[in-house]
C-alpha cells in the first residue's frame, strides 16, 4: 500500500519576527476587482489598479475587494493602509498551504 506524501508549507525564513511579509518567488501579480453594493445599486470595477484602492472609501455601502495573485509587496502595504488589515492576517496569506477561513476585524471580514 502506498504511503500518502504530505505536503510541505510553505515558511517563513527562520529568524524573521512575526508579521514578516515575504512574497515567495514566483508569485503571481495581482489583479483587483472591487465591488460596490449599495440598496440602489451594485457597482463593478474590474481590473482595478493598486493606486485607485482608496477611491470611494468613505461612501456608504459595503465594498468587496477580490485579489486574485500577491506578488506586488506594494499592493500589500496599500491594504494594510487602507482597509487597516492586520499584518499578521497578511502573512498568513502569503505563508500558503492555509485552509480558507474568514476572520472578523473590528471594520470588516477578511
């Protein structure tokens, strides 16, 4: 009977303190799409660029950012910035090999 191979996770250097993000070679850029849901209306950006995440912010509704693909550590620091995701929920996302799950912050899901 054969054995079943595990596979590896992927890790963080030893050494680096928690909350470390490194984006592993290879990885995809990233593409955004945002979408707005309002009682009146639902709108779709597709193919929105990094530069353009913080348009629209304050308005009323709720936004639903998609990322598919992290290899911009720029696009990462937006998202902390912006929509205050803890960076250590950065890094899970970036350590690979995770579980979906979904995690309450005080301003939304991620």
């Amino acid at each position: 009977m054969p054995r079943s191979r595990r596979r590896r996770k992927q890790r963080q250097p030893l050494g680096q303190s928690p909350g470390t993000l490194t984006i592993p070679e290879g990885a995809p850029t990233p593409r955004l799409r945002l979408s707005r849901y309002t009682a009146q209306s639902v709108v779709v950006d597709d193919g929105l660029a990094p530069q353009d995440l913080g348009r629209g912010l304050g308005e009323p509704g709720v936004r639903w950012l998609e990322v598919e693909g992290y290899g911009d550590q720029t696009l990462l620091a937006r998202l902390e910035e912006l929509y205050r995701v803890p960076r250590l929920a950065l890094e899970d996302v970036l350590s690979g090999g995770q579980r979906p799950k979904v995690e309450a912050y005080e301003t939304g899901l991620f």
